[in-house]
C-alpha cells in the first residue's frame, strides 16, 4: 500500500483499509472541497472510504455511525453533527479510530483537525479597521457550532482589539445558506446605523451576499466593503473579487486521514489536536 508521506506507517500491500466518513453532505463549496479532499487523501494512501449523509442531525449521525460499525469501517472520519457528544463519547468508549474533522470540540480524548478560526477571523476585522471601517457588521454560521462560536469570538476580539465597541445588533445569523446570507444582510443594512463593511462566516453564505447586494443595486468593493472565509474559483471571478481566508482544505484531508492511519498504527498514544492556519488573499472586494 501507497503511504501517504514518508512518516506515515507502511501497511500489508494485501490489506486494504477502510475508513467511515460521517459528515453532513451539503451543496455548498466548502463540503464538496473537504469530501474531495478526503477521498484524495484516502485514494494516495491506497484506503478506501464509505461516505454517509449525517443530516446535520444527531439522531441521524447515530444511525450512520451505527451502520458504520456494522460493516466494520477500520476507523472514522467525523464532522460532528451540531448537538450533544453522545456518538463522540461513544466511538472514544468502544475504542474506534476517530479523528474529527472541522468541528472540533473542547476535549482531548480524541485526534481532530480543522482550520483555526479565532486569529484568522480578527486578522480580516483588523484589515477592514485599517481602511478605517468603524461600523463593521458579522454575518454568522450556524448556530451551536463550534466554527461559528470561534469565528464570533474572533470577530469580538478584533473590534476590542481596535478599541470598538461590540453589540448583538451587528451580528446577525445567517445559517450558513446563501438564503439565510441574503435575509442577514438585508436586516443588518436596514438597520440604523447601517455597517459600512461586512465578515461573511463562510463562502456559502458570501453567495447569498453576492446575490443581496446585487438585488440592491450596491456594488461591492466601492459601496459596502466585504470579507469572508472561503477561497472558492468563484470568489476571484466576480465583478469585485472577494478578499478572503483561504481555508487550507487539501491539506486537513491530508492530515485527518494520516492522524486516523497513525491512531490504528499506535493506538496508545496520546490523541492531537491540530489546527492550520488559513491564508489571507487580498482582492478588491474589501475596497481598498
């Protein structure tokens, strides 16, 4: 079998493993890259993955994991569902292979990787304050998650950082969905005062603000000034191209499936949480 790079262990050319991924199989850009990622990784590494939808649901994540179990995956890939820990504590229970991916919760009995979110998200609240933005509005993710918790806490940061006050009213819930995207930015230009410059939380929701701003007649980069997460093709093909963190999504395919590979190769030692950084892509979008 292929090694995935040169520290990896070597496997049995006659044993083929394979891994359970479990993750919420949406149509936005930030999963389909991951899920590619993942399978990239997997195929260098001569594995083989079986992919299972979790919904985004708690009851569903148990379900596939507990299909997973019965086809007797080698080891799990997990983007946890937004909820309680049961199906988490439950792999750590019964000793499976698991690394968490993106969602990486507050604990460590468990490998996880993902992208840090804290300082990257006050880097692009700095970047929008130096062009002498001082009414700045966030568009958040889901609810409950722990990227959107950690990219609000990063948001905070950077106005405190800045000496600006922060306020509920200037950040408004945008689902993670381009829809939900197009209702929180109508509701924070509607308001009084109205933000100068938006953080958009991730690139799904960047589409939804594309869409608004254009129903609106406003041009990006000249009349409202936007970041965001996400460095999809698009995002540098638009009328204004997107300034952006730039998740590096290839390389936490790559990392997750080498951590679930070293985890079945010592599965004494002791569990890692590994978080890379983003890059910072300057374009138009933010006006400057």
């Amino acid at each position: 079998m292929t090694a995935l790079s040169p520290e990896l262990p070597l496997w049995d050319t006659h044993v083929t493993l394979r891994f359970g991924v479990a993750m919420a199989v949406h149509a936005d850009p930030y999963s389909g890259e991951l899920l590619q990622a993942i399978k990239s990784a997997a195929a260098e590494a001569g594995c083989t993955i079986q992919v299972a939808d979790t919904g985004d649901s708690v009851s569903e994540e148990a379900a596939v994991i507990r299909a997973l179990r019965a086809d007797q995956v080698d080891g799990v890939l997990l983007i946890p569902a937004i909820g309680d820990d049961a199906v988490i504590n439950g792999l750590v229970r019964m000793g499976v292979p698991t690394v968490l991916v993106d969602r990486l919760a507050t604990r460590t009995d468990v490998d996880q990787v993902g992208t840090e979110n804290i300082q990257s998200m006050s880097t692009l609240v700095k970047h929008l304050v130096n062009q002498r933005h001082r009414r700045i509005g966030l568009i958040s993710g889901n609810p409950g998650s722990s990227v959107t918790l950690e990219r609000e806490t990063g948001f905070r940061n950077g106005l405190g950082r800045a000496g600006l006050r922060w306020s509920k009213d200037v950040v408004v819930c945008g689902e993670s969905t381009p829809g939900g995207a197009a209702k929180a930015m109508k509701k924070l230009l509607d308001g009084w005062p109205a933000p100068t410059a938006l953080v958009v939380a991730n690139e799904a929701m960047l589409i939804g603000v594309q869409y608004e701003a254009h129903r609106r007649g406003i041009k990006i980069g000249t009349d409202l000034a936007v970041v965001g997460y996400g460095d999809g093709l698009w995002t540098r093909n638009v009328c204004s191209p997107l300034t952006t963190m730039s998740q590096p999504i290839a390389e936490i395919g790559r990392k997750a499936m080498h951590m679930l590979l070293s985890r079945i190769a010592e599965p004494e030692r002791s569990p890692e949480t590994v978080r890379l950084a983003p890059s910072f892509h300057h374009r138009s979008s933010c006006g400057c």
